[in-house]
C-alpha cells in the first residue's frame, strides 16, 4: 500500500511503526474470509482491509478520529485471524492498537459511551470491585427485562446477562506466596493471577498451581502483581494499561532477580497476547525496555509450558469426546494451536475440532458488553458449530470464552488446566461430576 506520510510525520515513532504497518498491505483482501465482523455484516469497512483504509486516512491526514471510523474500529474484536491469514503479513494487532489509542485522545465520546467505557476500565482491572459489582448485579437481576428493551441500556442488559448466578468464594489457595513441591523440585514459575478469572473461576489457577507442584513445578504468586492491561489496552486508554504492565514487570523483575524464573504461567489466553506484548509496548521506555523484553520472553500459556515436562499417558478421559474451543488469543495471538490438543489427547480423550474454530465465540474482552448485539450472533453460531460434533465437555484456555458460551453449550465447558489437573491425580472438577472414563484409570 502507498502512503504519504510527511517527515514530520514520521517522526512520532507510534506513526512511524504504523506507515510501515500500512505498506505492507496489498489489499489481496484474504483477510476478509476469516474476519468475523464481515463474515457478519458483511460490510466492507467492518473488514480488516476496510478498516486499515479509515485508520491510513485518519493518521496520513493527521486529523482527529470522526464518527465513521470510530464506529468501525469499535467494531473490530481483535481476535487477529485476519493476521494468520495474511500472507503479507500485516501487523494488524499493533496498527489498530495505534488507531484505538488515537481514537481515545481526539474522539470525544458520547456521553453514556463514556460512561460504560469508564465504568468498565474502573471496575474490571480490580477483584474487589468486579465482585462487588457481580454481587450487586445479582440484585439487579429482576430488571433485566426492562433493560434489555432499552437501547441506551444495552451494554447493562449484557453485563446482567453473562453475570453468573452465584459467585464462587474468594480462595487464597492460589494467592500470594510461594507453593513449594513435595520432593525434588525440576522446575520454578510465577503465576499470572489477573482481575477477572479470580473472581469468576478462581478453581482454574488452584488447578493449576496443583498440576504443577504435583510435576516437581514450584509456582510463586507473587505480591503487588495484578491486571495485565489488556482490558484497558483495547479500550485505547493507553496510559492505564502501561501503567499495569510496568507494575507486573517490575513484580516479576524482583521474582527473577532473586530466585529465578523459568517461565511466567498465564491461564488466560488473552491475558498471554498481552504479557508477550510488553516487551513492544514499552520498547520505547528506556527504564523498562529491557526488563519487559526479558518477561515477554517468560510468559508462557500454561499448556505451552506444559508441553515442555513429558507428561506420561493417561487414561482418565478415555470414552470421553472432547471439544477444544481454541480462544482466538491463543491460536491467533500467541500462534499456540496443537500443544493443548495433544495434552488433552495423551489424556486419554477423543479431542474433536469445532467447525469452523478460526472463527471467534464474540466474547473479546469488553466486547460482548459493549457490542453485545454482534458478540451474540458470533456466540449463536459457535454454539451452533460445537452442537455439530457432539461432545460430552468442552475445554477452552480463556475465562471470557467460557463465559461467553457456557450458559449455552448444553455440556460442560471447563478450563484445558483443570481438565489436565484431574487426569494427572488432581480433583475432578465439580461440572464433570457425571462424566466417567469407560476403561479403569492410569494410576499416577
């Protein structure tokens, strides 16, 4: 793609990285096949190729972002299939986080767009507060009609709508501190903790933690360390989610400084794309450049480093079918695609695809609040893709995609961490209670 940006221009080095972005698009237009929102609306600018256009015109022109654009971007999940099937390789992830981040200093919002965006970025980044906030969203529960007829109420309609019924309680089990193996001891990690999974699924990083002590794997929570960023990040406040990252790194610093890392455990898909991340996002921060470039090369998914201990075979799934739910932050953003298939197969597990699996489920972080309309069709038609093969559970690596389609899934949708868990001598988790092997289990 030809650009025309001016030598002024190019000195911001955000523009400059963006031009560079921009002429490697030949408008071949194959991203367009694996696109979710055009696959949807069928819209031209709700295409990755229509939206590097708005975003090359907004910058190349130095204005400020107009409605138009803004509603088109807004509508971008970020799900990145469009940069696996590039074949120029378009680095689509960090040129619309560019046009996010422009979006948010010259776009001013309406006001209850601000609102809920604020409301959001104030609440979710914080266990406390996000189980407040659920607790009282409990409350709200019988105006959910009433909302859901509103318009201007939407984003709120949807936050009661994927708001689980009952919380689970807060448990230390995985907090701060150190979990020590019984034994000898092969290997040393920390532990991403996050906001939101804590609060919503806090069983998924016990499960994790038990895996790996079990597996010799010393695991350190460490304290002070908290929210990745990534909410915040693809909201455009840029600011904020710095802010988030130079604190987890500097957390981690002292974890690797003073007793050794061999990796940093996420199990949160979309929580990985964005540690693997920092090491870009603060290239240009000469106190921290090199320190989060040293933590984007420890983080690791869970399974990934998994993939690395020779886990034996086990027979605790066999009988059982299998759906993996490949969240779009793990085979597109952290290009992870067969590692946690293979885990759960040498489990013992008849592990199925889902239909078309490049396609997201809608959840995306904020995105299914904020457009909850087209995140619904997107989760409608995953579901109805996982119908298709006919499983007894399903396992996904991401706390938003399991709340995006369990409460429609008709089966069981756990966590890959906890499934593994219990086929290597761990507790069998409670929404599996009905599932048994149909040949006796390996013993650990």
């Amino acid at each position: 793609m030809q650009t025309n940006f001016t030598s002024d221009q190019l000195l911001d080095p955000a523009v400059a990285q963006s031009e560079k972005i921009l002429r490697k698009c030949v408008h071949c237009g194959f991203c367009t096949a694996t696109c979710p929102t055009y696959l949807t609306l069928g819209d031209e600018l709700d295409s990755p190729r229509g939206r590097i256009y708005l975003i090359k015109d907004m910058l190349e022109n130095g204005r400020d972002a107009d409605a138009r654009t803004v509603k088109h971007i807004d509508r971008c999940l970020s799900c990145l299939a469009c940069t696996t099937t590039c074949p120029s390789g378009v680095d689509y992830m960090h040129l619309v986080d560019h046009a996010r981040a422009h979006i948010e200093r010259t776009w001013r919002r309406p006001l209850l767009d601000r609102f809920y965006r604020a409301l959001l970025a104030a609440v979710l980044p914080h266990p406390a507060r996000f189980r407040l906030a659920l607790t009282g969203a409990r409350l709200a529960r019988p105006f959910a009609g009433l909302l859901s007829r509103m318009p201007a109420a939407a984003p709120l309609s949807a936050m009661l709508a994927l708001a689980p019924a009952r919380l689970p309680k807060a448990s230390g089990a995985a907090g701060p501190g150190a979990h020590k193996v019984i034994g000898g001891r092969r290997g040393r990690v920390a532990i991403l903790s996050g906001c939101a999974q804590p609060v919503l699924d806090p069983a998924i990083n016990e499960a994790t933690v038990e895996l790996l002590n079990r597996l010799g794997v010393e695991v350190v929570a460490p304290a002070g360390e908290g929210c990745c960023g990534a909410l915040v990040h693809h909201m455009g406040r840029e600011a904020q989610a710095l802010d988030a990252a130079r604190r987890n790194v500097d957390v981690w610093t002292r974890e690797i400084d003073n007793g050794g890392l061999d990796a940093i455990i996420i199990t949160t898909s979309g929580c990985g794309t964005t540690v693997k991340d920092y090491g870009h996002m603060l290239a240009l921060d000469p106190a921290y450049a090199q320190k989060a470039a040293r933590v984007s090369a420890l983080a690791k998914d869970v399974t990934e480093y998994l993939s690395t201990l020779d886990l034996p075979r086990s027979e605790t799934g066999a009988g059982i079918r299998l759906a993996y739910h490949s969240a779009c932050s793990m085979q597109h953003g952290q290009r992870i695609k067969d590692q946690p298939k293979r885990l759960l197969a040498s489990a013992g597990f008849t592990v199925v695809d889902i239909p078309e699996r490049h396609l997201c489920c809608g959840s995306a972080g904020t995105y299914n609040i904020l457009q909850s309309e087209i995140a619904g069709r997107l989760r409608e038609r995953k579901l109805a893709n996982i119908a298709r093969v006919k499983p007894d559970v399903i396992a996904a690596g991401n706390i938003g995609c399991i709340t995006q389609i369990g409460s429609g899934a008709g089966v069981p949708i756990v966590h890959t961490a906890q499934i593994l868990n219990w086929a290597y001598g761990g507790r069998k988790p409670p929404a599996l209670a009905g599932l048994t092997a149909t040949r006796p289990i390996a013993a650990e």
